[in-house]
C-alpha cells in the first residue's frame, strides 16, 4: 500500500486565489470529480494526505512515512501517468516542463528537493490548472474523459421516453452518451447530445421543459429547474441547483443559481448562492482581451481571453437582480446588493454594492455560514471556523 501525498506548489495555488483560499488544489471540482478522487481512481488501494498552505493543515493533513509517494494537486491524472508515478524508486522525480509533478522519498527529501533523477515527462500531453479560467477552458476535455472512465463497464439507469433526445445518443464504438445513475430523474427534457456527453449523477432531478447541450455534468443530488437553459461544458457539483440560463460554468457544489439570469464561464466555490434574476457578463462590450484580477500580483492580469465572466469564493451572495461586470472576482465571504455594477474586485468578508463596501464580522459571517451549512445538514467545524480566521486575518494582504 501506498503512502501517496498530494501536495501544492505554492505559486500556481496563489493564482487560483479565491478558489484556494479554503481547498488544496486537488479539491478543486473539473470536470465530473475533484483532482484528488481522479487520482484516487488510478490508486484505489493506497493512502492519500495533502501537503498545503499551513492553515488548510488542520483539515487538509499531511501523514507521511520514510517512503511516500508525491504528486502534484495542480496535474489532472492519466492512467499513463500513474503507471510511470507507481514505478518510481526512491530519490527519482518526474518533472513536466518546469514543474516537478511528481517524487518518491521522504518528506524531508522533498522538501529539500534532494532527488537523485530526474526524468521529464514526454509520453503525453498532460493537463494541468495553473490559473482560474483554466478551471472552466478545460472542463469540457477533462469532462469527457471523466465521463468515459467512470462510466466504463456500467449500465445507465434507462432514459424517459418523456425527454427529446437531439443526435446521436452512442458514440461509433457503441459507447453511450447519456448515463444516469441510481436514484435520478430526467422527464420531459431536451438532451443534445451532437457535440459530446451528459451525465446525471446519484439522486438528482432534471425538471421538465429544461434544455442541455453536452458535454453536462450534474453530480449527486442536484436539481435543475423547470426551463433551464444550460450549455456545454457545464459541471454542477454535488447538491447545487441551478435555473436560468448557465454556459461553460463550474460549481464546485452545494451553491445555488436557482432562478433566471445569465451566468456564463465562470468558477462558483461552495455555498454560493446567486438571487433570483443575478446575471455576469462574459464579454466586453468592445471585444477586447479579458483582464482577470490576480491575487499575488495585487493587479488585473492579461488572461488572453475573450470570454470570462465571474469567479466566486465560498460563502459569497448576490441579492436578486444583482449585476456583474465581465471577469469580476468575488473573494470568501462576501455579500453582493443593491443595484449597479460592483467593481471587478471584490475582496473577502466585504459587504454592499456599487455605492460602497463595508467589513463583515466573522461573528455576522459564522452566523449565516452555519444557517446556511444546516439547510443541508453540514456542520461548519471550529477547524473550519479556524481557517476562516486565518483567511480573515490575511484578507488585507490580498486588496
């Protein structure tokens, strides 16, 4: 058995600020699963721990012995990958590009970088996240990946005749392109599946009248309303619920867009939740290139994008009819309201609207989280209260 420890390279989890800011890299949702479970697929026998940022440390612990094996947070796993990972012997590394992504040693040897050899990577292309929209320019390639694995050797749970299926619903090979699990209900809806796959995870429910272009991901218990428009490539995490209209949008789960309004590419952390009519642009009025606020730069960033809309830390609102600016980031904490366009910066544990921002407590803050987190029977923690402590002790650092 394997002692495998995911760790973070610390520069490329500072620019997935604010999705970081509460998760190790490999918690991160792309595609159908997080980092870490596609990894744990390739080692499903084998221990796995995280090496991070020292306040994520009470949660995210690191659990290490004289032999472990490291793999970076950042890399979306291949099977071919993993074979190279569980042949190493100790001391040796493997680097793609500039990166090491992965090492077999101690953790002292690590932290050291005492390695012994080096090989670099060839046998494939491997993806990998290193900014925010990365997060969602890549979600439908790894989707379809992840749709192929999980689903292989399965049978899905048998398609309504009530729903309107648009192409071909099996690819050349026989492979199905729609799979629902046990417990969810598709009825009355339209599937188009011409451009790539869907899958309805465990006990979710696509409501009548709703229409979905593949690639589409719904993960466990999540509700899609009545007459929601939802374009590829869009991954729902577990127990979010969505409305409106969605487009190329990552929700990392157990946050709402329930009702009408535009939200398209776009990274939405957990226990979000967007009121009803709550719309972001993804596109400047002028065409130009999309510049995205960078938290270790203290600065908007080139992203070379046209396309880019909003980017929401856990436990961040918008009140109904609120309005966002192309490739606006929204921090932890933060409770959008009023009318107008806030700025595209908003930092964490902030309050208001267009008109100005006021500081939020972390008494006012744990209140709501904990009302919140109940609604689905989840606890907010006192180590979570902890690292919501550190993020708030950080926050000016960032603004």
């Amino acid at each position: 058995m394997k002692n495998i420890i995911i760790f973070d390279i610390p520069e490329i989890r500072e620019n997935l600020l604010p999705i970081t800011f509460t998760r190790p890299i490999s918690h991160i949702r792309i595609g159908i699963s997080t980092i870490q479970e596609k990894w744990q697929h390739y080692f499903p026998e084998d221990n796995f721990s995280h090496l991070t940022t020292e306040y994520l440390q009470p949660k995210f612990a690191t659990c290490s012995t004289n032999d472990n094996y490291f793999v970076a947070g950042h890399i979306i796993p291949t099977a071919n990958i993993a074979a190279h990972i569980a042949e190493l012997q100790s001391g040796e590394g493997i680097k793609h590009g500039e990166d090491l992504i992965a090492f077999r040693g101690s953790i002292d040897d690590f932290n050291s970088q005492k390695i012994t050899k080096t090989t670099e990577y060839t046998a494939e292309e491997l993806t990998s996240i290193h900014w925010l929209y990365d997060i969602f320019s890549l979600n439908e390639k790894v989707l379809t990946e992840d749709f192929l694995r999980i689903t292989a050797g399965r049978t899905s749970q048998p398609i309504s005749s009530t729903n309107t299926i648009i192409g071909n619903p099996a690819f050349e090979d026989g492979t199905p392109k729609i799979f629902i699990e046990e417990g969810a209900s598709v009825e009355g809806a339209f599937l188009n599946v011409t451009n790539g796959v869907i899958y309805i995870g465990k006990n979710s429910e696509v409501m009548e009248g709703s229409c979905i272009r593949a690639p589409f991901a719904a993960c466990e218990n999540v509700f899609v309303n009545m007459g929601c428009k939802i374009y590829g490539a869009t991954t729902l995490g577990p127990f979010c619920k969505v409305g409106g209209e969605l487009n190329n949008v990552v929700m990392i789960g157990y946050s709402n867009k329930a009702h009408d309004g535009f939200l398209g590419n776009a990274v939405i952390g957990e226990w979000c939740n967007l009121g009803a009519g709550c719309s972001a642009s993804n596109l400047k009025n002028d065409y130009t290139e999309i510049k995205l606020w960078n938290y270790p730069a203290h600065r908007f960033l080139r992203t070379g994008l046209q396309f880019c809309g909003l980017i929401m830390g856990d436990h961040s609102k918008a009140g109904v009819n609120s309005i966002f600016n192309t490739a606006t980031v929204i921090g932890v904490g933060v409770n959008i309201h009023g009318t107008g366009f806030p700025r595209n910066f908003v930092p964490s544990f902030s309050e208001g609207s267009s008109a100005g921002f006021t500081d939020v407590s972390l008494v006012k803050f744990f209140a709501i989280a904990e009302r919140a987190m109940s609604r689905r029977h989840v606890e907010l923690t006192e180590i979570d209260k902890q690292i919501f402590h550190n993020i708030f002790s950080i926050a000016d650092n960032y603004k």
